[in-house]
C-alpha cells in the first residue's frame, strides 16, 4: 500500500524510489486578497520576511512552558509549501495551517512579550478572515510572497534561495524550477493582480476589467480564473441590461428604459456609457412630464436660478423606499446628493458640480457662457446611487450687462455699462415710452408698453444717443456670446442674452456759440466778441485745460458757473504765457462748450550772443522766448537773407545754434515764431552782428625757413601770441645789393 506524505516521493512496492518526479506544482497567478498591498507593508515593517514568518508564531520563551527545556525530537528545517502551508510539529508529526492553527497563534501573539506582538495578533485576525474565506488562503498568500522574492533576486529562482526564505528542502527545488518557468517578474502584470482584487468585488466594473486585461487570458490558478468569470458574467449582464434600456427607449418607453438604466449604473458605477444614457433617459423623462403637452404637467422638484454670472439649483429632499438588502438601522441610511451638469443632447461629457455640503442647494460658479446645459441632482445612499436622477431643462446662462448708468449728455443721453469678457456682441434698441393713462389719438389704451424701436450702434462700455429731443426712453440691452460649434441649430452664430431694460431721460441742453472772433488786436490787448447761442446764455471764460470740442458738457466746471458776459472782452495776457479764451453757452445748470482762441505773448529773445568758431561757422546763444514752440534765426550777409527755424525741445536739449559763415560782417535776426492756431502778440526780435575778419596774408614758399616762423596773432583761431622772430615785412625785405 502506497502512503504518500507532504512533499515526499512516492515508495514504490518494491521498496524503492521511483524515479520520476512529482508533477511541477502550479502556482498562484494572484493573491485573491483584498487588502493584500498593506498587509504585505505591515509584515515588512515588522521585520518578517513573508507571512510565513508570522503564521509560525513568536519563539517559545525559556521557563514559559514544562516542555520548553526538553530536547526537540527534530530540526525545524522548514515549513512545507507545496501542497498546502505545514509547519514541523514534535517527532515526525507536521502542523496544517488551518483556522485552529491561526487561533491559537493569534493567542501565543497577544501573550508574547515580543514587542510586535499587538501589531501580530492584529495582522492574525485578518488571517482568520481570509481563511474563514478560503482555508487554502494563507498558503496562497505565502507561496505568492515566497516566489515573488525568488523571481526578483539577482541570481535568479534556486533551490538554495528557496531553503534560505524558510522552504523546506523537499518543496524548494520544485518551487524554485516552477518560479523560473512561469511566476510573473516585476510588471504590470505583477501589479494588476495585486491590485484587482482591491477594485473587485465592487461597483467598479470597468477599472476591474481593464486591470483584469492585462492578468492571463486562461489562468491555470482555478481561483483566478472562477475570479474572472465571475467579473466577465457581471459584465455581461450591465451589457444586457444597456441594450434592453436602449430598445426601451427607442420604443418610448422612458420610466422602464430609466430604470434598465440605473440597474446598469448601479452595477457599474464607473462606465460612462451607462451613466450617460440614465442622464439622457431621464432628460427625456423630465421633458415629457413637464411639457406644457402633458396631461397633468407638475412643477420640477429641482428650480433652476440664473443670476448675473452663476447658476443656482434648488431641490425637494429626495423620497426613496428602504433599503431591503440591509437590515436594522442601516436600511434607513441618510440620503445624500451629486450634481452633474452636462450639454443639452450630450450627456457623456457630463461634468461634477462642486458640492460638499448638506443643503439641498448648489451654486454653479463654472457654468459655461453661451451653452445650453442640463443639471441632474442624483441621490446617493452609502455612495451609491439610489434613484433616478432629477434633471433639468434646459439652461442657457448669456449674463446681461450690469451696472448700467444712464446720463444726459448734450443733445442725447449717455449709456454706460459692465459687460462680461466673454461677450462678443452687443445690441440695443430704443423705445419711446407711452404714458400710462387715457387712450391716445388712435383709441388705444396707453398702459406703457414701449413703441417705435430702433437700433442703436452699441460697444463694449456703452453709448451715446443723440440727436434727441427732451422725453424719457427706453433701451432694451443684450450681450451676444460665441455659440458652441456643436449645438445643433446655432450655426455658430451668437446666443444673445435675454435682455436689460433701462431708462434713460434726454433733457433740454443750451446750444454751443457758434462763432468767435477776434476783433482788434493793439499793443499788448486781444479784443474777442462771439455770436450769442439759440438757447441759453453765452459767456467767454479763460479755460484751464486742454482744449473742448463745440459742444462737449462742461456742467459743474467753474468756467461754467461764472458770471453771464455781455459784449466783446478784452484780454491781456501777461509776457511769456498764454491764454485759451472758450465760449461756454449755460441753461440753467447745463453748460456746453464752444469754439475756442489761443492767446500767447511770447517772451522777447534774450541775451543773445554770437562768437564764431572755426572759418565758415558761428555759434548763437540766447535765452529761449516762453511759451513759444519754434524761433526763426536769420541771418544777412553780403546782401543775401537766409533763415532757419529751432524746435524749443532741440535748443533746450543743445542750448546751442550753429549757423554757417563766411567771414564778411553779419547781421543775426533771432525772434519768437507765433502759432498757426493761436493769436499771438508780436515782440521786438533780437538782434546782434558780426564784424569783417580779414583774410590771412598769403602762405611763403614751401620748406622755407620763414613758413615755419609765420603766426598770425590777430585771426581769431589763432593763439593769441606774440610773433617770435622778427615780422614777416622786415623777413622778406629784399637785401641791399641783391
């Protein structure tokens, strides 16, 4: 009779061995624990080397037990592996770890005076779980540790690496030959069936699949492969339940064909595509039941609010029947919500809405501008779905213009606004207001609804209407936004914002002087006059500022509060400044600007001096004439006049004129050039001259002694020296005799 022991050969009946091998032992291709990565963490911190190391126990103490001091019958040389997890027992006898085994070391833990113990004893209750689960569970987990530390070592799986993780000699051959010829290295592969187990069983059913993708197609671990068809039977049946909800709905049936939705989605929490058709199914829904069409429309228990630039949603608590899979107080678990927001008609680019607290309200502060969306209100239970979605209508957020302030401008009204930087367009139109009251000439009541609307040019900021005759109008305002491409209908053309209403009052403004003139102009006094206006009263008043055009307001100004001047006015302006005289017309507390007249006196030309530099170039220097902007430097020199004009910010830049030269007497003309747009009072201009400079005697024969003794003392490049050597006259005197 044959008698086979863990991990041995099989005897023969003859006595002998037999030569052939037990078949290579299959090994696992995965954990098959939840929870595997930091259980596998915690033992390494602990300083085990696998789970091995924890399952056997701490050492028994000296003096702990009557047996302790008693020769063991054999070596612990081991624990065996390959056909179930064993540890050496007393005598020949061998340990299974099985739930008996994992209790009672769970308890040797707890009593250890090994500092790891607490750490341990909790570690060995995870360990009941898992073998209360599967009771070959602990021996998967070690055998999947044990080959992972062969397979990564530098030298590869051997049988002597396997005796040196604890393997007994009988099992660490055949393992360390099976790890080599099939264990998966470091990977994806490796780490896809660590982490599968932590996705599935769940409601993740797409990641579970893609990390099952990349595990082997046809496991032989029979644990990984009932794994897999387990998972692959889940997905079929979402499949299923997908392509029912879609018959469904093509048949019109949208309660049943929701419902075949939200099974799916609750099956897989993470596929989009179940996701996007229970918000799709239940948009129709929503729209079905709420359509002016329906037989007994009701309100929408989720309200939809556009202010300015944000979305507000408001809902009803959510109604939902017990849960039946639970029991005890965890049946009523409370009800919590998830907002998406998603395109009308594209529900697989649904969007979360930022929502953390437990009011029944979300503001949506990232809905985008110029796309019609949808918002769904989905109740949760424990994180999961619970019902069908609430959704929305369709919601289209095109902010209007804020902050509108209508002004009276001359002649019209000014309208100013901030618009949101994404519009792109902007229109308004005008209306006439009816007065409320009796019927007008054609019998029709008057209830002030606006009539006669006309466009009106509009920008960014705002705008200015006029002509208009006095009486309050309305303005009808709107913002236009790029459309999305992908809308259908929209052409690319702008999504206009539902529109401001504002009125606007044009009231009776003075009308601008039409005409000033200057009457006289004698010695240092300017005579102005101007025409009187149509309406109001017309004044000339020295203006501070920068020039105005006709009929710009200049209510409040002091120019415009000052007093009515009647007849021409006379000015006379102070040397070296200016002056600008405006026509200002008042009505009331209006005021509008007229023509204008610039009146300078520019300074004389001063301190002006001429000194000549080399031959053919004379430098001029003088004190610039404020407030003029140009001189005129001229000049007449044998009979001829020539002239050039000086920018003030090049003189004051060089402080400096050169002007060219000959050497013959000048006369230099230096006075202030008047504006062409100003009225300017002539001053006396400057002048000064320069005398004749004689020619230079002519030049000695070339390599002459006397060329080098010639100076010429009384030329103005010269040095200024006396002659050395006796004079040139006396030098070049003929000898007596000669």
């Amino acid at each position: 009779m044959e008698r086979w022991r863990p991990g041995a050969r099989v005897e023969g009946a003859s006595g002998g061995t037999d030569v052939r091998r037990l078949p290579p032992p299959v090994l696992p291709q995965f954990p098959g624990m939840r929870g595997f990565a930091e259980l596998d963490s915690v033992i390494g911190r602990l300083g085990f080397r696998h789970a091995a190391d924890l399952l056997r126990g701490p050492a028994v103490e000296a003096g702990t037990s009557v047996f302790a001091t008693l020769p063991k019958a054999t070596t612990d040389d081991g624990f065996r592996i390959l056909d179930g997890l064993w540890f050496p027992a007393r005598g020949r006898a061998w340990t299974r770890v099985d739930l008996r085994h994992i209790q009672e070391t769970a308890e040797r833990w707890r009593t250890s005076t090994d500092p790891r113990g607490g750490t341990a004893a909790a570690l060995m209750d995870t360990m009941e779980t898992v073998v209360r689960d599967d009771p070959m569970g602990p021996r998967r987990i070690v055998l999947w540790q044990v080959c992972r530390e062969l397979k990564d070592r530098a030298g590869g799986p051997t049988a002597e690496a396997a005796e040196a993780l604890g393997v007994h000699s009988t099992d660490a051959a055949p393992l360390a030959a099976a790890v080599a010829a099939g264990f998966a290295g470091r990977g994806p592969v490796r780490d896809a069936a660590e982490s599968v187990n932590e996705v599935w069983p769940g409601d993740r059913l797409r990641e579970a699949l893609r990390i099952a993708g990349l595990l082997p197609s046809y496991p032989t671990d029979h644990v990984l492969a009932n794994f897999l068809t387990r998972l692959n039977d889940r997905a079929a049946a979402v499949d299923r339940l997908m392509e029912e909800a879609r018959r469904l709905g093509q048949l019109g049936e949208l309660r049943a064909a929701t419902v075949s939705w939200l099974a799916a989605v609750r099956r897989a929490t993470d596929d989009d595509r179940a996701l996007a058709g229970l918000l799709g199914a239940a948009a129709l829904l929503a729209d079905e039941r709420h359509s002016p069409d329906a037989p007994s429309p009701v309100d929408s228990t989720v309200r939809v609010g556009v202010e300015r630039r944000a979305v507000t949603l408001r809902w009803t608590a959510a109604r939902l029947p017990r849960d039946t899979a639970r029991t005890g107080k965890d049946r009523g678990a409370p009800v919590s919500y998830r907002v998406l927001r998603f395109p009308d008609g594209a529900p697989e680019q649904a969007a979360e809405v930022p929502y953390t607290d437990t009011s029944l309200s979300v503001l949506d502060l990232d809905a985008p501008i110029g796309r019609r969306v949808r918002y769904a209100v989905l109740p949760l239970r424990r994180g999961q779905l619970a019902g069908v979605p609430r959704v929305t209508g369709a919601v289209l957020l095109v902010p209007d213009v804020e902050e509108v302030r209508a002004v009276p401008v001359p002649d019209g009204v000014r309208l100013q606004w901030r618009a949101h930087p994404a519009a792109r367009g902007f229109r308004a139109v005008r209306s006439t207001a009816r007065r409320a009251g009796g019927p007008d000439r054609a019998g029709q009541p008057t209830d002030g609804v606006p009539v006669d609307g006309l466009p009106v040019p509009a920008g960014r900021k705002g705008f200015v209407d006029r002509p208009l005759l006095p009486g309050t109008y309305l303005y009808e305002i709107s913002c236009g936004y790029p459309a999305v491409p992908d809308l259908p209908g929209d052409g690319g053309e702008l999504v206009w914002s539902p529109g401001l209403r504002v009125a606007a009052t044009s009231v009776e403004w003075p009308s601008p002087v039409e005409d000033v003139t200057v009457r006289s102009l004698e010695g240092g006094t300017v005579t102005i006059d101007w025409r009187p206006p149509a309406r109001g009263n017309g004044r000339l008043v020295e203006w501070p500022g920068l020039p105005l055009a006709p009929g710009d307001d200049v209510s409040g100004t002091p120019a415009a509060r000052s007093a009515p001047g009647e007849g021409p006015v006379s000015v006379v302006p102070e040397a070296r400044s200016r002056i600008r005289m405006t026509a200002v017309s008042v009505l009331g507390d209006r005021a509008v600007a007229g023509p204008s007249v610039l009146v300078e006196r520019p300074g004389a030309v001063e301190d002006l001096t001429a000194l000549r530099l080399a031959p053919g170039t004379a430098e001029l220097r003088f004190r610039w004439p404020e407030p003029a902007v140009l001189v005129l430097v001229a000049w007449e020199q044998e009979g001829r006049r020539r002239e050039i004009r000086v920018a003030r910010s090049r003189y004051l830049a060089e402080r400096r004129v050169e002007i060219p030269l000959t050497g013959r007497p000048c006369r230099i003309e230096v006075s202030a050039v008047p504006r062409p747009d100003a009225v300017s009072i002539p001053t006396v201009p400057a002048t000064t001259s320069l005398p004749h400079v004689p020619e230079p005697p002519p030049q000695p024969p070339r390599n002459s002694r006397a060329l080098a003794l010639l100076t010429f003392p009384w030329t103005p490049w010269g040095n200024g020296g006396a002659p050395r050597g006796r004079p040139w006259w006396r030098r070049w005197r003929p000898r007596s005799g000669s």
